[in-house]
C-alpha cells in the first residue's frame, strides 16, 4: 500500500488482532481498498507462507478516481461516455463489456467494490486486453458514483427491461453513462430510481432477455452511431 500498488482486495485471518492489523485495516479503508474475513482454512489454500493472518490479492490494473477519471476525459475535449456494472458476477461478461466500450468509444467503466466478479486474468483475456485500455473506477458506492456524475453534468441511464423509452429515442450524445445490471436481477431498485432515465432495448422477436455483454455492446454501438452522426 505504501508503495502504491494497485490491490484487488485484501484478506484477513479471522479473529486476528494486533496493532499492525488495525493500521493495515486503516488504510485499506482509506485507499478504498475491500477487505474480507475469512477462515484460516482460506488462508492456507492460498499461500504457504508465514501470512500472519493477512494477504493482499495483487491487481492486475490499476484503478482510477472517478472525479480523476471525469476531469481528464473532459480536458481532453471529449464528451464523457461511461458503463457502470452492478451486481454482474460472471468475468467472462465483463470482458465482452469492456471490448465493446474500447470499440464504440467510451473511457471510462464504473464498478463497486464488492458484489462483482473479480477483474483477473480470465477476465483480461475475455477483453482482449480492452481492459486495459479504459479507465476502471473502482467505487464504495454506486449511488455515490452517481452524485458524482450528476454534479459533473453527466446523466446516468438505466437499462430496464420495464420502460417506455426506447433506446433509439435516448438522448446519447451528451455526456452519460450507461448502467447494466445482473442478467437475473437487474440494476437495484435504489439505482434505477436514481437514474435520470430508464429505457429499453427494443426487440422483434417474443423473447425477453439478452445477454448483458451484448445488450451493453447494442447500446454502446448505438451511442457511437448517434455520436459519429452528430453535427460537429
């Protein structure tokens, strides 16, 4: 952490104590870091080392400061297109998400620190390496996240199976950002009611579901569209 390594996540010995546990506590919750109890049992499957009751899960990417992220995106000229993930556990989704970001343009992709499936290797791979080429802000609050954009002038736009707004009818070429939630239970209500609007994707066939990874991909690429059309 004093070297200023980037750190997934970082795992405590259940039940340990001492003064050098609360300080790594401390600043975990300082960087923002996720922190979990788990049994010794864990602890011993991962490593065979004196662990002393704590081990940090090293990061494969670095993870970016949202307000960081927004500034740097705006003072490059650039109209902020953003993806925020809730409660998507599979990497493999996650990955295709992140290839379609990269290709339809948009910087910047928003997660929580918790209830998501880890950013690792199969993930990286699943991306083709777009991983690595988009800024992944990793927050404590998805609802905060949003305070976040709205005070930076950037909407937040729900993807709903319920809602009268088609996605051809959504305003995209403003600064936004796009939420997706879990293919079984969707956004969380708390976030959908906190968008500034929910729409759908709109669909010939008498089928109700499609892939997160490729809903994201329709709405990421008819962003793009209405963004290339747009008089300059």
């Amino acid at each position: 952490m004093e070297a200023g390594r980037a750190i997934d996540k970082i795992l405590f010995q259940r039940n340990v104590s001492g003064e050098s546990i609360g300080e790594i506590r401390k600043r975990a919750e300082k960087l923002g870091i996720p922190i979990q109890q788990v049994p010794v049992e864990k602890m011993a499957s991962l490593t065979r080392a004196n662990h002393q009751g704590v081990i940090a899960m090293a990061s494969l990417f670095v993870y970016m400061d949202l307000q960081m992220t927004i500034d740097q995106v705006i003072s490059d000229g650039r109209v902020p297109l953003f993806v925020m993930l809730d409660g998507i556990t599979d990497v493999r989704n996650i990955g295709a998400i992140a290839r379609s970001a990269v290709c339809c343009g948009a910087q910047a992709m928003i997660i929580p620190d918790k209830g998501i499936a880890a950013l690792n290797e199969e993930a990286l791979k699943s991306s083709a390496g777009a991983l690595e080429k988009i800024h992944i802000c990793r927050v404590n609050s998805l609802l905060k996240a949003i305070d976040s954009l709205h005070l930076n002038g950037i909407l937040a736009y729900a993807s709903a199976m319920q809602s009268d707004t088609p996605l051809f009818d959504l305003n995209l070429e403003i600064p936004c950002c796009i939420m997706m939630g879990s293919e079984d239970k969707g956004l969380q209500a708390y976030l959908t009611k906190a968008a500034d609007n929910n729409f759908t994707i709109p669909m010939a066939g008498h089928f109700d579901s499609l892939n997160v990874s490729v809903a994201a991909g329709i709405i990421l690429y008819e962003a793009m569209k209405k963004r290339m059309r747009a008089p300059k």
